[in-house]
C-alpha cells in the first residue's frame, strides 16, 4: 500500500468544508475529517471503498478525475454522493491531486441544501435590516389591491392569487380556495410555489428558479401556460393552465398575479377522447380486415348454409350441433372431402351466443408454411421482406367470434405450437410486435384424416389434438345416407337454376334412381357439381345427368331406357351446347368439332340432319 501524503487527519480537520482523501489507485478513502464523516455517515476507520459512493454517476466522476489531472483543479454538480445508507446528498464536490503523490486526490463536498438554508438566513438577515417599513409598504399595497377588487375576485370562476417579490402569497380569492382546498390563513404569507408548486405530475422536483410564475416578474415577462400541476392540499394534483402577469407599485415591480383555470376534467375528456379514437381506428380497421376477409368467404360453394336431409345420420348430427352450439366447447369435425364439415362449423357458429362476430374460415393447407404465421397471427411493418404494412391474423379477426381450422392435420408442425399457446394463453403477438393483443376466441377444427394416426405418425402434436378433441363430431359421407340424395339434388338443382338463370328442369324417377345409385366419393361437393353441369347442359325439361363409370353400389330396379326420339334429342341439344359455347365456331382447335371430338365435315353434316339454325345459337 503506498505511503499517505502529508496532509493528515489533523490537517483534513481545520478545512471548513467537508473532505476526504481518495486513494485512486486502491478506490478507498484513505483519510476523512470529521465534517465529511457527518455528512456521509463514514465510520470511524478508514479505508472504505469509495466508488460505491458515487454509485451510478462514477463515469462522470471519472471524467471529473480526468479534468482534474488535466486542469490541476476542478468541481461538478453532477455527481450524485450518496451517504454510507444510501441516501443521495445535493452537493458541489471540488478536487485537487496531491503534488507529491498524485494518485491521491483531495475532494471538498460542499453541501448545497445547507447552502440554500445559509442564503435565505441571509436574505431574512438583509430584510430585517432594510426594515420592515419596505415589507408593511408592500403588504399595503397588496391589501389595497385586494380590497379594492375584493368583489370582481371572489366572484370570478378562475383562481386568482397574488405573489410579491419574495414569492410570499399575498391574497387569493374564493375560487383558488375551493380548487385548491388550501385556505387563505395556510397560505398568506407563505412561499407559494413550495406550497402548491413543488413537483411535476411525473414527479420530478419543481425548482422556483424554473416556474414560469417566479419568471415572469423576475424577468418581467407575462407569462401564459397551457399544462402544469398545482398540488391540493389532499395531496391530489390538478391540471391548470394560467398566465402569470408583473404587477408594479409606482414604477416599481412589485410580484406578480396568477389567474388559473381547473382543466383536469377537460384534459380527461381528452385523454379518453384520444383514446376512443384510437379504438375507434383500431376497429375500423379490424372492420376493414373483417369485411375483406368475409368478401372473400362469400362464395357461390357457401351460399346456403341449411344442412338438408332427414336421415339417421343427419337428424343425430342435428341433434349434436344444437346441444354444443350455445356452449365455447371446442369442436372437431371429422369426415370425407365434400360431406359438408364447413356447413356444420356454420350452424355451430350460427346458432351460438359468438353469432354476431365473424366466423374466421382458415384453410391450413392453402397457405405455403412460409406464410401460415403471418396469416395466423398477423404482422408488422417491416418484420419481414414484404412486409409492407401492418396486418392482424386470423387469431385477431376471429375476437369475439369463432375461428375455423379448415383441414387442420396440414397445419405445419413448428407452427402447432404456436398456435396451440395462443389458444391456451388467450394472447397473440404479431410478427415483428412485442405487444401482447388479448383474443378470445372459439374454435372449431376439421380434418379428413385421422389424427390419432397423424399424432402416432409425428405429423400432429398430441397436445394440440387434445386441446382440439373435446366434442367430436363426424359427418356421413354421401353414399351411407342415401335416403338424403332425393332432397339433397332438388335443393342442389334450384340453387343452380336461379343462380345461372337456367329454366327450372324435372328430374324424372328413372334419373332419381340413377342418382341414388351411384357410390358418390366425391360426396355431397360431387353432387353438387354434377347437378350444376347437368342444369347448363339440359334443354328438353328434364335433367339429363352424365354420372362416372363406376360400378353403382346397388342395382336399380329400373334400368335407363331411352327412347330413339330422345337420344336424337340429346345428341341435338349436346351439338347446340358446343356451338353456344364457341360462338358458332365450328372448325379449328377451339371449334365446336374439336370439343365434340370429331371431323368438322362431319358436325356440318349433323347440323344439316338435325336443321340447326345460326339464331338457335347465336
């Protein structure tokens, strides 16, 4: 350790103010004189650390240092000294190496609070010795004032109150007594701005030196604020604006005026105004999202959503979409492609209390993996390339409502557990966001495999099965409820008539039959398709129905017989059809012959036989 410099405790001891000596090399305080240990709460030894002092300020005071080595000498303001407790001290520290050894460093402390209390001892000093003649002048003046506008001040809204030179309240009115709760016996008399003054609404202390009032007749300047706090007596804060204005007695400044109105009703309303606006925007543009997306959605494979037939199979499906539609249950719909498992999340949605919010319809597997997060749980500008603004997810849009998991088993495996913490959390944040957005939402899942098997496979993580598989609901492919196909294809064909404004057809009982023949592994979509074609391409009034090669399931009791006259008739309205179709082209790749496959020479030739005329198809 190296050896003290002269100076000693002795020495430390005759300064006036507080001091220490530093051993910059060793960071401990190698002397103190006993000033400084009040000051600081030092115990008796020496050789206490001395950086923990300073704590968060050390890079200023290591900057302080460098000025000192520098300059020989210099102070700062800056520094935050605290006791050996803790507690922070307001103070000026001055330093100055030691000549023979300059890897001590003395520092003086000067306490700047102490200061403060020594300068308005001195200010009492000299306003005692000029008199109180100047004071009772002043205090006369004000009086005056007062009473002279005793009745404009009390019966005006605003507060008004009046300081003089020294910042010491000299009258305020009724108004000022009631906003404030201070009386004019707490105040008169009394520095005001310590009084209702003293801080910021965040906080922070309120120097006199900087209040706009105090300013204002020290500068002589009106000044006029829009924003601050005065502090009630309850303690409670409340926002005023005011203007602050010089008064002068004979040519002399005399203090100043303060008229001050109560905005913290207003700045309330404002605040919550602000904020509904925000809401409002925010919805606003949910609705846009909503309305785009439910644009989307409307489709003419959507356009109905009763679920129609009678049998077993439909009237128990029934029966379990009215027990769990009021419930939040989580549903899992399971089923073949086309047997109807979006039209039963429909009326689970429909007859549900969520009916008023959208039902969020999202396809897991049409989407890249890539871009199933941003669609999910939407994004923020920037958060990714092409991310060129802000967008919510389907987790945001459904809020309130239902999200459809269409085909959930293609949902990619690293996303699964994203998703599956959203649902459980009721959070969701955006891609490239930090904010949490709170959703509440219900689902209703669909699949057409089994996903015991996807878990089994590593494809479905088996917690989110879990999660999914609390109310399953299976729907009945096509073929294993025929007694629905009768309803089912009546229903279908006016859908399609109207829609395409087709003469209604009748389907006869031979074609009926036909119908409910036919295995249909396309299920009720299949159906639908084959009903739509068959609408365009009958013109007799009867649906004429072209239906695969596959081996019907049972046999019809009544084989398809045509007569001769009718086949000619199909073959006629099937030429008109490809002709409509081409715009009366008959020759070439895009020609009528081309789709019929066969010879042009041979369709004139059919033209001719069956006497087509160009206003038949044109």
């Amino acid at each position: 350790m190296p050896d003290l410099p002269a100076p000693s405790d002795s020495l430390l001891n005759a300064l006036a103010e507080a001091a220490l000596l530093i051993d910059l090399a060793q960071d401990r305080i190698a002397a103190a004189n006993s000033r400084a240990r009040r000051l600081l709460d030092l115990p008796p030894q020496d050789g206490l650390a001395f950086s923990p002092l300073v704590g968060a300020t050390l890079p200023q005071f290591i900057v302080l240092v460098d000025e000192i080595a520098h300059r020989g000498e210099a102070w700062s303001r800056d520094i935050i000294l605290s006791t050996v407790h803790a507690t922070p001290l307001r103070c000026e520290i001055r330093g100055r190496l030691i000549e023979d050894n300059p890897s001590f460093l003395l520092l003086t402390i000067l306490d700047l609070e102490e200061m403060e209390r020594h300068d308005r001892m001195a200010e009492a000093a000299e306003l005692h010795r000029s008199g109180l003649l100047e004071w009772r002048r002043a205090q006369g003046f004000f009086s005056e004032l007062e009473r002279q506008n005793q009745l404009i001040l009390n019966a005006a809204g605003e507060g008004i109150y009046g300081v003089n030179a020294d910042g010491k309240t000299t009258f305020l009115n009724r108004a000022a007594q009631e906003m404030l709760g201070w009386t004019a016996e707490d105040l008169l008399g009394h520095d005001i701005h310590s009084v209702i003054h003293h801080h910021h609404l965040n906080g922070e202390v309120y120097p006199s030196h900087d209040c706009p009032i105090y300013q204002s007749f020290r500068f002589e300047q009106v000044a006029r604020i829009e924003d601050e706090v005065f502090w009630r007596k309850d303690g409670k804060p409340i926002r005023v604006e005011y203007v602050s204005t010089p008064i002068y007695d004979q040519k002399v400044l005399a203090g100043a005026v303060v008229i001050f109105r109560d905005i913290t009703e207003r700045k309330e309303n404002e605040r919550k105004l602000r904020e509904a606006m925000e809401e409002v925007a925010a919805l606003r543009d949910r609705l846009e999202q909503e309305n785009a997306y439910l644009q989307e959605a409307i489709t003419s494979e959507r356009a109905h959503h009763d679920i129609i037939g009678h049998s077993p199979a439909i009237r128990q499906l029934l029966t379990k979409i009215g027990l769990v539609a009021p419930t939040d249950a989580t549903v899992l719909i399971t089923g073949e492609a086309g047997t109807g498992k979006a039209l039963v999340a429909t009326a689970i949605h429909s007859d549900s209390p969520r009916r008023r919010r959208p039902l969020i319809h999202f396809k897991c597997g049409a989407v890249t993996a890539d871009a199933t997060e941003a669609e999910l749980f939407g994004q923020m500008r920037g958060a990714f390339p092409g991310a060129l603004r802000d967008k919510p997810g389907k987790l945001e849009l459904a809020h309130g409502g239902t999200l459809f998991l269409d085909d959930v088993s293609e949902l990619p495996l690293e996303q699964q557990g994203r998703l599956l913490h959203a649902l459980q959390a009721g959070e969701v944040t955006r891609l490239g966001d930090t904010r949490t957005r709170q959703i509440d939402i219900r689902v209703i899942a669909a699949t057409t495999k089994n996903l015991e098997h996807e878990v089994a496979a590593g494809r479905m993580r088996e917690d989110l099965w879990l999660f999914l598989n609390v109310f399953p609901i299976t729907c009945t492919p096509l073929r294993d409820r025929r007694d629905d196909i009768p309803e089912l294809a009546a229903h279908l064909l006016d859908i399609a008539c109207k829609r395409m404004n087709r003469p209604r057809t009748v389907i006869t009982e031979r074609m009926m039959d036909r119908l409910c023949a036919y295995p249909w592994p396309g299920n009720v979509r299949e159906l639908k398709n084959v009903i739509e074609r068959a609408a365009i391409l009958s013109t007799s009034g009867k649906l004429m129905v072209e239906l695969g090669t596959d081996t019907p399931a049972r046999p019809s009791s009544t084989q398809m017989i045509r007569t001769e006259a009718e086949i000619q008739q199909a073959i006629r309205d099937n030429i008109l059809a490809c002709l409509r179709e081409t715009k009366g082209k008959v020759a070439g790749p895009d020609g009528a012959a081309a789709l019929l496959g066969i010879q042009p020479t041979t369709l004139y030739s059919r033209i001719r036989k069956f006497r087509i005329s160009d206003r038949e198809f044109s």
